[in-house]
C-alpha cells in the first residue's frame, strides 16, 4: 500500500527557520534507511505558506487567496510518499523517524487511493487512461538515457 506521511508545519516552519545542519543530517541518514529498504518513493520540504496560493473553487468561480494562511497546525511543511506492507509498518517507519522540528511536532499517515478502491466507476478505459500517464510521468522523470 502507498501512504502520504505528512510532516505538519509549526510556528517555526511558518516562519522560515530553516532546520539545523544536525536536524539535516538525522533526516538524511533516516531517507537512506527508508531508500535502502524500498519504502520511499518521494518526499520534500515545502516553503512557508506565506509563498503559496489556494484556489478556492464554487461551482465555475474561482478565487485565488494569497498565503500565508491562518490554521499552522492545518499546514503541510512537508511529506513523504511511501510503499509499505500495511500501516502498521508505516507507524513502525515514524516511531523511528528524528523530529522533524525543534519542538513538539506532528506527523500524519494518510493511505493512497489505489485504483481498486474507486470500484466499476473506474472503468478500464480510465484505467488505461492512468496507466497512460504513470508511464508518461516516470520516462519524464528517468530524463535523458546516456548510451
């Protein structure tokens, strides 16, 4: 199963301070364990909401609203994408996880659509449709092959 593992922002991260070179360095050594163990597939830092945009949608309309917003304990500061056997062992990869702030700081586990979870309204032709852009998206990604 895939799960977003998303790193909630505190007053700090929503104030631009960036983390220590120490706090970098955990973090680095604990994306090498979850690469070395085929879990993550992604995961980044997001800027401070101050240099987002939301796009508030009613019916047709659309509305943009300039960052920073309000709610911080709403906030992502940034997330991981990652392939596990079950939450349970995304809960296990947390608890070993350094904290991601300096102070008290939150961590959510969310599970990832999967293609079977949406039942006949997804039919086979926009199960192609995905697989289409799937495979698109990782020969973007892979860039240029040398020979």
């Amino acid at each position: 199963m895939r799960v977003m593992v998303i790193v909630k922002a505190t007053r700090d991260s929503e104030a631009g301070v960036m983390p220590s070179e120490a706090l970098l360095k955990a973090m680095g050594d604990f994306n090498d364990e979850l690469v070395k163990a085929g879990v993550m597939l992604a995961g980044e830092g997001l800027h401070p909401s101050a240099k987002g945009r939301r796009v508030r949608f009613a019916g047709k309309s659309r509305t943009v609203i300039d960052g920073p917003f309000a709610e911080t304990k709403e906030l992502i500061a940034g997330f991981w994408l990652w392939q596990v056997k079950s939450m349970e062992e995304a809960v296990e990869w947390v608890r070993r996880c350094p904290n991601p702030m300096p102070g008290e700081s939150e961590i959510e586990i969310r599970p990832v659509f999967e293609a079977e979870d949406f039942g006949e309204e997804f039919t086979p032709q926009l199960r192609e449709q995905e697989e289409r852009q799937r495979a698109q998206i990782e020969e973007r990604t892979r860039g240029p092959q040398s020979a």
